[in-house]
C-alpha cells in the first residue's frame, strides 16, 4: 500500500497558499491535490500509514491509495494521476514506484514524498531590438522627378543651389522611398532639420 511523507519543517499552509498565489503558476487542483496528500501525514512521524485494514475494501482509510486521493478532491483518479504528473514536474512531489504484484510490467506508487515550494526566480523576457533598417538608395531617375515637382528649389528657404532629397518622416523611424515622402531641401535646411522639425515647413 501506498504512503505519504513528507521533508523538512512542519508545512506552513498559509504561507504556503501566499507563495503559490503570488507564483500564480499551480493549477488549483493541484494544489487541492497536494493538501490532500498532506492531510495523510502524520505531524510528528512525518508520514503516513500503509496498514491494511478492513474498511472500505481492506484498505485503512489512512493509506493515501489512488481512489482515495480522488475522493479527497471531488474527482477522478484520472485526474488524480494528471495531477500527480504536475506537481512532480513542478518539483513539489517526487513519487517512488514499485513493481505491481500482479503485473510486473506496471509500476505503481509505493511513496508519496511532498517536498517544500521552491519559488522559482521570475523570468524578465528579454527585450529584442530589431536591427536598423538597410537604407535603400533613391535612384536617379526618383531623385530627378522630386526635383521636377519641386520646382528646383528649395522647399524650407526657396535656394536653387546645393541642393539634397530629404526624407519626410526619417528612414530611421520607418519613412519609405516612396515619392510623397520625399522633398526638395538645400544642404543647409536639411542640416538644421536634423532629425528633427524643421521651422515653417514641418507642422
């Protein structure tokens, strides 16, 4: 028959439940789980009975079997052995298993050992920058239409000479090539919009 243990100090339920509740990580029901493999363990032996009575179906009502852990939790012992695979995975239980009697292929649990909540460090997902965008040059014949529409000037001071295609919304904050998204400014101009606004063009 089947026994709970468990390792370490006497378990602080409310502690216990405030840990769980701030990692926010245990399913319910399997917490209900782990409180009722607890309540078969003993406070001072720290384990559980696995005498062989004769109450219901000569198994003491003090051994943590299967069926019993179901009825603890108001489910089935399906969902019992979901649970148990969880909370072993959550590190909160470590079950030992042996042979079965009648089936030597078949192991079942021989030991529930609870085990104290380790509460897991919180991981910060990195932040992923994206790297900068690769500039695409604007091709001359592009670069001879914005001229054209923009009369060959200037479109901050009305300069006719030194005269560059500047990005509307910067390429580095996702501007594009496209024509409306380019103007006519002098060198000048341009160096004083810098990534900026520039003043009486730039709403």
């Amino acid at each position: 028959m089947p026994y709970a243990t468990r390792r370490g100090d006497r378990l602080d339920w409310v502690r216990f439940d405030f840990e769980l509740a701030r990692d926010g990580s245990i399913e319910p029901t399997d917490k209900a789980l782990y409180a009722a493999i607890s309540s078969f363990v003993d406070a001072e032996t720290r384990r559980s009975s696995n005498d062989v009575g004769t109450v219901a179906n000569d198994v003491s009502e003090d051994v943590p079997t299967r069926q019993r852990l179901a009825e603890c939790i108001g489910k089935s012992v399906s969902t019992v052995d979901r649970c148990i695979k969880s909370l072993e995975q959550r590190g909160l239980l470590k079950v030992h298993r042996r042979r079965h009697p009648d089936n030597p292929k078949v192991f079942v649990p021989s030991e529930y050992e609870l085990l104290p909540y380790q509460p897991q460090p919180r991981v910060v997902p990195a932040v992923i920058v994206p790297p900068p965008r690769k500039r695409v040059p604007i091709s001359e014949a592009k670069r001879a239409r914005v001229l054209t529409r923009d009369g060959h000037s200037c479109r901050g001071c009305g300069a006719n000479e030194d005269l560059t295609i500047d990005h509307i919304k910067h390429w580095s904050r996702g501007g594009s090539n496209a024509d409306d998204n380019l103007r006519v400014l002098c060198r000048s101009c341009n160096s004083k919009r810098s990534d900026g606004s520039l003043d009486g063009v730039d709403a």
